[in-house]
C-alpha cells in the first residue's frame, strides 16, 4: 500500500508540475521561427515539455521558410528569438549579409539527406550527383527558395572538394543542365514534385524526411537512391537571432533547452516519427528511407554560393523593367541617327532575344513625363512576352511602344526618383520563378533638382533590398555624357552590373549584352 500510495503521489506530483511549471510562474514567451519541414514535430515536442523544463519560458513555433527569417535577421525586422533553418548554410548566408556572427545554441537538432525518389521500377543507377543533374525527366524545384533544390549541386560541389579543376567542371556542366531546368523545374513544394514523379515518370530530388512522409501519408511506394559517393545532408542548427540584450543570453538558454528536448528519447522518437535522422545521422528504423551513405560536405561555401547564384541565374527566365531615357539630349545626334533612333534599334533587337516565357515591361523617363512630380511614364506594364492583350501579343506590345519614344524626348533626366520607383514596383510583384530586374537606359546624369539625393537612393536601395526575393538593377550610359561613377554605384547597391557605350556605334551591342546578362550576380 505504501508503495501504491508513493506512486499515485509522484505522478500527481509529476502532473502537477506539469499543468503548472512548478518553480516557474511568470514564464516568457519566445519565438521560434522553424523551417516549415521540421516545425510540426518541434512544437509538438515543445508543448509536451513543461515551462520549467524550457528555462521558465512559452515557446512559440511558426512554421516559417528558412529564406523569409534569412531575410528578416538581415534586415532587423521581424527578427524571432530563436530559428532552426533546414541548413547551416543559411546561417552562414545571414552571417555575411549582416556582418555581424549570429549565436549557435545547437549545431543540429535533426537531420535528413537529399534523395533521389523515382517510380519503384524506374530507379535510375548513377555515379555522381554530377551525373544525377543530367537524368532525364528531374525535377528539383525552385533553387531560389530551399536547400533540398540547391542540393545535387552542392552534392556535386562537395565532390569536387577543393580541387579547382574539378569545380570549375561542375559550373561548366551546369549551363546546359539549368538551361534544361528552365523548362522542366516543377513545383518548388517537394509534395508536388512527388505527386508529378508518381504520375508522369521521371526523377524528383527531395529530402529522405519528405519521402518517407509522403510514403506514410499517401499508401505509395516509392524507390529511392543516392549515388555511392554520399549525400548532402540538411542538419537543422538552432540559431539564437534575439538581437544583442538583456533578453539575448535567455534567449540562447531556451534554445539550449529546446535542444536538449528534441535530444531525449521522447524528443528523438517523434522526430524519428516524422521522418528525420537525429544529428548523429543514424539511419532511421524498420528499413525506411535511403538507409546507409556518407555525408558529403562543403569545403569552400562561398564558392558553393558563387556557384549556386550562376546556376540559378541560368535556370530561371527574366523578369525586368526597362526603363528607357527620353531626356532631351537623347534627341542629339549619333553619328547618321540620334541617341533615341540608336536606343530604338537596340531595344527592337534586345526584344527578340527574350524567350517566350521572359517577362518584360517598358517605362519612359524624363522630368515631369508622367505628370506634376513623377518623372517617369509607363508605356507597357510587366507581363510575359508571349501573354495575348486586345489580340495583340506582350511582345509587339513592347515594340509598338519602343517605336513611340523619339517623340516622347524632351525635359531633363529625372533619374533618381525612377529608380527607386521601378525598383519598387519590380520588388512588389517579385516572382520567386524568375530573375527579378530594372535595367535603366540613360545619356545623362540626374538633372530633378525635387528628387531624393544620390546618398538617399543608395541607402534605400540597400535597406529595402531582400536577400531572398533580390532585385538587381543594371545600368547602360551613353556615350561619356552619361555619370558611370554614379551609374556603377546605382547596380552596385543591388548585386547589379554597369554598362558604359562611350560612342554611338557602340550603343546597341552594349544594350544586347547587357539584357543577355541579366546581371553579374
């Protein structure tokens, strides 16, 4: 009876300490900002831990992509106290946008490898994540917006180690592989691209967590495989992004707290549930996922992010504003023709290049074009090229409306307040599916004695560019009336390139390599 009775009392006291944080009465409250792949599992093991047991403190989890927090510790706003990303490479990311080192409360809470996830009969043998990029029918998603699409690359990169030879054969192959991808992208939500595979064939790349989930939620086998070099693993870090504080070092005890839940057994158990390997990389239970294979690592990030920003460049379509300078000394003469007839032949040339799936739209500038303080007109709003409006289609659209700019010349260049109005405009309707522009036309330098100065326009450029949904601006001057020292600082601020044509036969070979550039990021 004693012992009966010491039972019932332990576990009421155990309940009570439960229900009520004994020892802990006034918790805080912290947010913890969790990649959407691991959020649902980490608030279920938050709210079976008690406020004590979490350093007296509420936890908050919100299912968030590892980009937008990115975003958000870059730019000061929004910040949570505590995030787990799916990679540490966008701690390392967010480490050089802000200059500043962010808190690490745990290396990893979890972990899961990159696949390659094909029809049980239709598994693919390859030898490297180099080969695996050029199997037919892949789909990788948005390399833009999560790891798991970045993830053959940087398989592929981790191959080649340190060896520039062998790295510089990678960047090689990727041109005509995200030339291909162009086309055949697929969704960026992992479930859709195994939705596709299953349907239609093919080969999709997603994290071992996301196939064994999609398995157990939908009743489907699917094969799965990796090449025997090993794979790329996302290893969940616990960032500590509470700005610098009294509450900071708390901060950093909750995240220290949290981890230690996710590392007990309970912890471990329903991470293991939903999918995920524990940070020792331990293969999951009762023959589920990928099973054995190494983990492949980075040995030069900032190579491995120079890399992805050309493939990414490369495999996604173009979305830009042109904006065009119809100042009056565009109306000056260029050799047999003037700088807005020269302007004209270029654009009608840069026009064609653009594929069907490109999206462009065109604005005129000059000082008061576009009414009373707005320096700037649209003439054809952004859509795609091949997109039909009244019959006719966005392309003609465009050189219908690149035809009327010499009689729009006159007034000063109202260079400034454009800027940062397409900028803005460009930004508002970001497309995640395609590379985001502003490319600025001028002869001149700002000439709108009402408009925001140089330093205003840089700074704000600076401030309101996202690292996840970036807008690039290039610039073309021409001839050496136009400010290239300004013109350089203006695409510097956004990860842009500079153009300069110093003489009129140079303008349209300038204009067409600079729209076939899409930027220099």
């Amino acid at each position: 009876m004693a012992v009966v009775l010491l039972v019932l009392v332990a576990g009421g006291v155990f309940a009570a300490q439960k229900a009520f944080g004994s020892g802990c009465k006034d918790p805080s409250t912290y947010e913890l900002a969790a990649d959407p792949s691991i959020a649902g599992v980490v608030e279920q093991v938050v709210a079976d831990t008690s406020a004590e047991d979490l350093g007296c403190a509420n936890v908050e989890v919100t299912a968030t992509d590892s980009g937008a927090v990115s975003a958000s510790v870059s730019m000061g706003a929004d910040v949570p106290a505590l995030w787990i990303p799916d990679s540490a490479l966008w701690v390392g990311k967010t480490v050089r946008a802000t200059g500043a080192l962010v808190d690490v409360a745990s290396q990893s809470v979890a972990t899961s490898p990159a696949v390659i996830a094909a029809r049980t009969d239709e598994v693919p043998f390859f030898d490297t994540w180099l080969t695996a990029l050029q199997l037919k029918g892949l789909r990788i998603g948005n390399p833009l917006t999560n790891t798991v699409s970045d993830a053959a690359i940087l398989g592929a990169l981790a191959e080649a180690g340190t060896d520039a030879d062998a790295v510089d054969s990678v960047s090689a192959a990727l041109v005509p592989i995200a030339q291909a991808q162009a086309a055949t992208r697929g969704e960026a939500d992992p479930v859709v691209r195994l939705d596709e595979m299953s349907s239609e064939g093919g080969v999709a790349v997603v994290s071992e967590q996301t196939l064994v989930d999609y398995e157990k939620s939908t009743g489907t086998d699917l094969g799965v495989t990796a090449p025997p070099t090993g794979s790329f693993f996302l290893n969940y870090p616990l960032a500590v992004t509470e700005p610098a504080g009294e509450r900071h070092d708390s901060a950093k005890d909750v995240g220290r707290a949290v981890a230690d839940a996710l590392g007990s057994e309970a912890g471990l158990q329903a991470l293991s549930e939903a999918g995920f390997r524990g940070p020792d990389n331990a293969v999951l239970s009762d023959g589920r996922g990928l099973g054995e294979t190494t983990p492949l690592v980075i040995s030069d990030q900032q190579t491995a992010e120079t890399t992805l920003r050309r493939y990414q460049v490369l495999a996604l379509p173009s979305r830009t504003l042109v904006m065009e300078d119809v100042s009056g000394s565009m109306g000056y003469s260029a050799g047999a023709d003037t700088r807005i007839g020269l302007t004209v032949q270029a654009s009608n040339t840069g026009n064609r290049l653009f594929p069907d799936n490109a999206a462009l739209g065109l604005w005129a500038f000059s000082v008061g074009l576009g009414g009373g303080d707005q320096d700037y007109r649209e003439l054809v709003p952004i859509r795609r090229l091949d997109e039909t409006v009244g019959g006719t289609t966005q392309r003609d659209l465009l050189l219908r409306a690149t035809g009327s700019l010499p009689g729009l010349v006159g007034s000063g260049t109202g260079l400034y307040d454009t800027t940062l109005a397409a900028f803005r405009t460009v930004k508002e309707g970001y497309d995640p599916d395609y590379i985001n522009s502003v490319i600025v036309f001028t002869d001149g330098s700002n000439e709108d004695p009402g408009s925001i100065s140089l330093d205003e326009l840089l700074a704000t450029l600076r401030a309101e560019q996202d690292p996840t949904k970036p807008v690039i601006i290039v610039t073309i001057g021409i001839t050496e009336d136009a400010d290239a020292g300004v013109l350089q600082q203006i695409s510097a601020a956004t990860g842009g390139t500079s153009f300069l044509a110093r003489n009129p036969a140079e303008i349209p070979n300038v204009f067409v390599n600079a729209l076939k550039s899409r930027a220099g990021r």
